[in-house]
C-alpha cells in the first residue's frame, strides 16, 4: 500500500524548491550540498531526501518548472490576436518579468542545467529553443523583408533573446529601473532603433515593481 502524503507535502516541496533555488543561484550547483539545503530549510537531510532523492533531481525540478510557465505564458502571448507590435512587447515584458521573479533559477539556467543527466539536459534546453522559435515567429511577423532570408532568422533571434537573458546577470529589481519600465525601454530600442525618440511611459510603467 503506497504512502498518503501530508496535507502540507506541496508547501514543503516548494519551501525546498525555493531556498534550494537561491542557494545554488548563489553557490553553484557543485559547490552546494543536500546538507547546505537542508540547513537553509530548518530542516534534515534525511528530510530533503525524502522529497529528492537526488540533488541532480532537485535542480530539475527547480528549472523545469521555471521554464515550463515561461513557454506557457510566451504562447499566449504569440497567439494573441493582436499586432506584430503588439505581441513583442508583450513578449519581451513577459520574459524580462518572468525571469526578474525567478532570478534564483533564471541563474541556475544559465550556470548549472549542464548538470542535469543527459536526458533531462535534453528536455529542458527543447524548452529553451521552443521560447526562441516562439521570438523567432514574432520577428518574421514583424519584419518580414529583413527576415527574408531564412540563414538570418536564428541570428536575429538570438542576438536578442541573448540581450534580455544576459540581462539578469546584472539587473536588480531593487534598482531605479522597474521591471515595466526596462522591458518597454528594451522593446522600443529593437523596434525602433536607438537613435529614436524615448519610449512614452505611463505612470504605472514606472512605478511597477
């Protein structure tokens, strides 16, 4: 007879998920231990292990999830019937505020995903072709005569998705800068270029946080 689960199983799993997070974001995932998760959670190691078995499945699920929301979101988005335009910036705000909330496993994306055993490693970087085949639509739709020639698509795509993941490496939302207002400021720079007049910002752009 299999084991029912605690009514707080899922607030536990997600308080590990979260502390693991922000501690391998910080440490690196070579250098934090079940042990060191196990401290920041108030908790045993043994009870860690109950939840994860393996450190290797801890930052899975750690980026998986991440991952899967942002996908989900970004199609909507693509599907929405509105204009090319429209749907950029709304693409480029839904990344930049969706990596901004989960800066911990954003950092573990970019840093340690190469971890994870070989078939998970393959699952999660589909995931992250699938948000750049997702940019790379809205860019065709956008440009349609610079984006012609079909060897430029992936360079186009991923000079940008490059620009707004590397980012985070620097970005605090702690900052003057409000998430809102950097994503709006990073849209217009791409569709209309620098040396553009400022973009027109609402009163809620710059006071979101």
């Amino acid at each position: 007879m299999s084991r029912a689960r605690a009514n707080d199983y899922d607030k536990k799993k997600n308080l590990i998920l979260n502390k693991a997070a922000a501690l391998i974001a910080r440490k690196g995932f070579d250098q934090a231990t079940m042990m060191d998760v196990a401290q920041a959670c108030n908790t045993s190691k043994s009870h860690i292990y109950h939840y994860f078995p393996k450190k290797e499945d801890l930052l899975y699920e750690i980026v998986h999830e991440h991952i899967t929301q942002q996908v989900a979101d970004l199609q909507r988005i693509v599907a929405l019937p509105l204009s090319a335009e429209e749907r950029f910036t709304q693409f480029v705000d839904s990344f930049m505020q969706g990596a901004v909330r989960g800066r911990d496993e954003h950092i573990i994306l970019m840093n340690d995903v190469k971890q994870l055993p070989r078939a998970q490693l393959r699952e999660i970087r589909a995931l992250e072709v699938q948000m750049a085949e997702l940019l790379e639509t809205v860019l065709v739709e956008l440009n349609p005569e610079l984006m012609s020639p079909p060897e430029v698509h992936k360079p186009y795509t991923l000079l940008l998705y490059g620009m707004m993941i590397w980012t985070l490496t620097w970005y605090r939302k702690s900052g003057p800068l409000k998430p809102t207002e950097l994503a709006a400021r990073i849209a217009h720079l791409l569709l209309h270029g620098f040396t553009a007049a400022p973009p027109a910002l609402s009163p809620e752009t710059n006071q979101s946080a």
